[in-house]
C-alpha cells in the first residue's frame, strides 16, 4: 500500500514537471518572437553564438543569471541599445530569457549533408 502511494506522489511530480516544461516551451517560443523583432539577432546571433566582428557576445549556452540580463536590458553597460519598460515589459523579459536558456547549439559539421559532404 505504501509503495503504491509513492509511486503515485512520483508520477504526479514527473506530470507536474512535464506541465512546467511545455509552459517553459511556450515562453521561449513568444521569446524568440520578440528576439527577432527586437532584432537582438542581427549582433547576437540567431543561436545565441555571437556576432560577426564582435558586434555582440556569445550569449548562449551559459546565459548570464536572469538579475544581470535584466541588468543589461534595462540599463546596457557599454555599446548595447537599451530597452525600456516601453519597448519590451516584465513578462516579455522572462519569455526572452526562457527562449535564451533553450537556444540550441550550432549541430556539429557531420551532422549538416551540405557541410559533410564538402568534406569528403
Ligand atoms: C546593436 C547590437 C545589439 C543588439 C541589437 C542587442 N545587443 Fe545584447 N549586447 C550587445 C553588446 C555589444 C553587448 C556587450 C555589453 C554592452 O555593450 O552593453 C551585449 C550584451 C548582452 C548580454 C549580456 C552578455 C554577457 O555575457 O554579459 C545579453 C544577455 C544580451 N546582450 C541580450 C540581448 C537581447 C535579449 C537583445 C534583444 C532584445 C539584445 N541583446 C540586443 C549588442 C547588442
């Protein structure tokens, strides 16, 4: 009897774990919405990588913590535009950072025909 009610608070938990991730998914697909519109694409990459002649930081995978990216947005330390309340509010700053922390890694050569094959 015992085992039974455990296993069942187990499969509850993972149920409500399974909840939280698609609500996490959705966040970070309104957040790469807004990634592209606000354009942080064209100086950090669509994947987060970095851009071209350091236009801007590699910020993905290992995201600064959210305080700092708020930090950031809000009042940018050096050459980064900033966004204010106005342009991009409380909520949408969490879906760009829950889009951030599920950015993906470029895939490896191998893994892309057009890449592998050039070099064979
Ligand atoms: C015009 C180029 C540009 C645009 C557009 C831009 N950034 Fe940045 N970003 C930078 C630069 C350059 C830095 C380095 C710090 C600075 O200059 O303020 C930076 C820093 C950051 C950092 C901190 C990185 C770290 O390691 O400390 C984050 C996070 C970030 N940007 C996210 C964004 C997001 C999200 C957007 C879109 C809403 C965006 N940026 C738009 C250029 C840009």
């Amino acid at each position: 009897m015992k085992m039974t009610f455990v296993n069942l608070s187990v499969l509850a938990s993972v149920a409500s774990c399974a909840l939280a991730s698609a609500a996490d998914l959705e966040a970070a697909k309104r957040g790469e919405t807004l990634y592209m519109q606000h354009q942080c694409y064209s100086c950090h990459g669509t994947q987060g990588q970095g851009g071209e002649r350091n236009a801007g930081p590699k910020i993905f995978p290992n995201p600064t913590p959210f305080v700092a990216f708020e930090l950031q947005m809000r009042t940018p330390r050096n050459v980064m535009p900033r966004y204010s309340v106005q342009n991009i509010n409380a909520m949408q700053l969490k879906d760009l950072y829950a889009f951030m922390e599920n950015m993906r890694t470029s895939p490896a050569v191998a893994q892309i025909p057009l890449l592998s094959n050039a070099m064979r």
